[in-house]
C-alpha cells in the first residue's frame, strides 16, 4: 500500500511522505501550533532520522502528506501499536490494547488552514482509510496530550471516545505526563 495515493472524499487526498516534502514538513514544524506539541528534530538529519525509514519501509509506520485541493495541508502517520513494544507497554498501562490495534498522529501544518475544520475532515478520512486498508484492524487507540485541547476535541469530533487517562512520557520534554487515551473500534 505505500507508495499509492489514498483518495477520499471530495478533495482531500493523502500521498505517502517522501524526502522532497522535508522542506514542506520543516516549515510546519516551525509554526507555533505545531511546534507546541512537535518537539521534532527539524534539521535535514533529524527530519531524516525521524522519517527516512517510513519513506523506506524499513520502519513499520506509514506517513503522508495530507492535500486539499492539490495544496499540502498536514501530516497523517498510522501504525500498528504491537510494532512498538515499549509504546504498547506505556498505554497497556493505562487502557486496554486489543491484538490488530493500530495508532494514528496528525498535524495541520500551515497557519491559514487552522480552524476550518479540516483537521476533524483528515481525521474521518484517514480513519476511514485505515479501515479499509487493514481489514485485521480492531480498533485505533490515540494518547493525545491533556493540554492539547484542539488535538483531543478534533478526536472527539470524528468519533473516538476517551478511554483513560494517565502518565505517559510527553512528546515535548516541556510538558507535563498528563495524557487521556482516546479510542474508536471498527463498527
């Protein structure tokens, strides 16, 4: 499945992440929306170290670009939650992790296309992608940040329900360990 474009609904689409996009992705790391809750390695090493082996194959999570209209407007990652041991074991702690469950992170990149709602659209549509993709999937879990209020309600919008909440290790080392666990099972 890498490698194809996902085509969904109207014109929203998801092409798989490649190097030439790094530019794109360093530019988005570096807004303040993005930047809050990304503590990402923005240099060409860090951008390659983080996703060169997606772009590969050699790491089991699968990134895209999401576009609307043809423009790049965020990011979507999936993977299954099995392929990271310590990462299972982390929200295992806190939720339970059906065998076949799968993870997604997302961002909306440039400033202009916050708050139209575009980020609840890549949520249902990659979503929606994912099921059809992975029929072995049973369920999506999503640890989001407690702060991260615009991350947690864009979930809640597009269905997922929070499960728990807890301690786990924060993606920016500025923040706190407070994280809720937000989940959707295949209907």
């Amino acid at each position: 499945m890498t490698g194809s474009v996902l085509q969904v609904e109207g014109a929203l689409t998801f092409r798989p992440l490649a190097r030439t996009d790094y530019p794109t992705l360093r530019d988005w790391l570096h807004t303040p929306h993005v930047a809050r809750w990304w503590a990402d390695d923005s240099s060409d090493e860090g951008l390659e170290e983080m996703y060169g082996g997606c772009i590969d194959g050699t790491e089991p999570a699968e990134v895209f670009v999401a576009e609307r209209g043809g423009r790049p407007i965020g990011l979507a990652q999936r993977f299954r939650i099995d392929a990271y041991a310590q990462y299972r074991e982390e929200i295992a702690a806190l939720a339970e992790v059906p065998a076949g469950t799968s993870s997604i992170d997302y961002l909306i990149g440039p400033e202009d296309a916050i708050g139209r709602g575009w980020g609840t659209e890549l949520i249902r549509a990659f979503t929606a992608r994912l099921w059809q993709d992975d029929a072995g999937a049973v369920s999506i879990i999503v640890p989001v940040h407690a702060e991260n209020l615009p991350s947690w309600r864009v979930l809640e919008r597009a269905g997922f329900r929070r499960v728990a909440a807890g301690h786990m290790a924060p993606d920016n080392p500025v923040d706190t360990t407070n994280h809720f666990i937000y989940r959707l099972d295949r209907s």
